[in-house]
C-alpha cells in the first residue's frame, strides 16, 4: 500500500527582494520533490516585489500570495503561518535558492523519524559580487560540524544551531513550540530554544540544504533587532529558566 506524500508549506516573508526573487522561486519549482506549497507573504514592498510573486501565483497554484497587515519579519510570519495547508512546514529567505534535492531529503528523513523530530542540515553562503565574508564563513563552518555531528543542543549557547531556513518538522510540533507567535528577535535563535525547551529531537543532516546569499543590506545585518546584545539576553533568558 502506498500513501500520499506529504505536503510541504514553505512559509517565505518578503520585502524588497525584486532583483532575487526569480532565482529564488525558480529553484523551488525546480524541486525534485514536488508537493510543496509556497506561502510567499509580502511585507509592504517598495519595489518590484508584489508584482513577480502575481506573476509566478498565476504561473503556478502552488503559489499563494498574501499582503502582511503589520510590518516587520515576525508579523509576516505569522500571518503567512495561518494559510498553511500542510503538514510539514519549512522556511524560506527570499533572496536565496534551495538545491533542487533540498526538500526531497528533507521529507524523506523525517518519514524516518515522525512527530517530535526535527531534520536539520547544512548551508551554503554565496555572493553576487565580491567574496563571503570571513564570519559567515566561520558561521557556515561551525554550523555544518553542528549538523554532521548532531550537537544541536550541546552547543545552542555558543549561537544559533539551526538557521531559519535550514529545518523540517511536522505542524503539531510547530504548533507546540508557538511557532512564530512570540515576538522575539532573533527569531530563528528563539525558534531553537524552544526546540530544546520542549525536547524535541534533533536529526542532524551532513548534506548542504540551502544557498545563504551574502549581501550588505541583509537584515540580520542592518536591523536593531539582530545586534549581539539582543543574542546575550535570548542567551541568558532561556539559561536561567
């Protein structure tokens, strides 16, 4: 007996990411693994933006489109969150791009393990012009070791184990977790504690899943909400619950 494969909705908050976001999508529906639904949320764009994703929601059903009501990351989240239809969720940055194995590996790891595992892997970072910086490289590095090894939880003080586009887990557990709901920066970081928190089961994975764009004007670069302070008390909130 054979069953439906289960399907996947990517939740993507996106503001201003025009020059992006055809490679972007491109390299969703290029996926080997194909039931997904991607919620692309726009989040008061000024440029080209809510234009492409008409065009590719009218190309395609599987892409939904929606306007965000508040501004700002969190709130785009959320409100993408509420038009799932799937029962896997996954996250999307959308000015980067998704190997074309990415969500096939993904599910098919997580039918191994079920509810109360999440499937984590590794990432890539990459540029436009110019080369990567030396962080992010160090980053990328410790974050894949992470992955490989599966020390998730032994090493979630040092920074965040999981970025925010690099997960797989069913939407019980997300929903058990409060998913997107508490208004904390950095989000992706907060997300993992609460993993931990409520001891969910990390499944790390040696296999590259994503392709972090490096740029200047990323948020994580430029926004009050991702400077370290923010990382210390996030840190020292969850070590003296």
């Amino acid at each position: 007996m054979t069953t439906n494969p289960p399907l996947v909705s990517i939740i993507m908050a996106v503001k201003d990411t025009a020059p992006y976001l055809h490679a972007c999508i491109n390299s969703i529906i290029a996926q080997t693994y194909q039931n997904w639904e991607l919620i692309a949320v726009n989040d008061h764009s000024t440029d080209a933006t809510p234009e492409i994703l008409e065009a590719f929601a009218k190309a395609d059903s599987r892409i939904r489109v929606f306007h965000s009501d508040t501004p700002k990351l969190i709130p785009t989240l959320q409100y993408g969150y509420r038009e799932v239809k799937g029962t896997l969720i996954n996250r999307m940055d959308s000015d980067d791009k998704m190997p074309d194995y990415k969500l096939q590996v993904l599910v098919d790891t997580w039918l191994q393990y079920g509810e109360g595992h999440v499937i984590a892997g590794g990432t890539q970072h990459f540029v436009d012009v110019g080369v990567v910086g030396d962080g992010f490289i160090k980053y990328e590095q410790w974050l894949n070791e992470v992955a490989r090894t599966g020390t998730h939880y032994e090493q979630i003080y040092k920074e965040c184990v999981i970025p925010s586009h690099c997960w797989l887990l069913h939407k019980n557990d997300l929903d058990a977790i409060d998913a997107f709901n508490p208004l904390i920066y950095p989000e992706d970081y907060d997300l993992c504690f609460r993993m931990y928190r409520h001891r969910l089961k990390i499944i790390g994975i040696d296999t590259i899943l994503h392709h972090w764009r490096d740029r200047s004007n990323r948020i994580s670069r430029t926004w009050e909400e991702y400077k370290d302070n923010r990382y210390f008390d996030l840190k020292m909130r969850f070590f003296m619950r």
